[in-house]
C-alpha cells in the first residue's frame, strides 16, 4: 500500500503548489508542482508494474 500512499501525498504537494502558482503567481511554486508531477509519473509507473506483478502471480 506504500505505492499508493506515496501517489496520494505527491499529489496533495502537486495541489498546494499548483494552487499558490496559480493564484499568487509564486513562480518557486510552479517548479515544485512540476517536480511534483515527475515523481506521480515514476510512482504511477512503479505502481503499474506492480499491480502486474501482483495480477500474474495468482
């Protein structure tokens, strides 16, 4: 369930960041939110192939 979890927190950061960017203009916050995206990407894969994994073994 650790996948999961760790989606879901990046995401929270992804939101609060996209949210000052957005609103306030804080351009350090767009860059957060960017990198915040990059890691959903490589956990988002991770979890796929381990919902695969999971899928082929029974």
């Amino acid at each position: 369930m650790s996948h999961h979890n760790d989606l879901l927190e990046q995401w929270k950061e992804y939101e609060e960041n996209h949210d000052k960017f957005v609103e306030k203009g804080n351009k350090a916050a767009g860059t957060r939110a960017r990198k915040a995206l990059s890691e959903i990407t490589k956990l988002a894969k991770n979890q796929r192939k381990h919902i695969q994994e999971i899928k082929n073994s029974e």
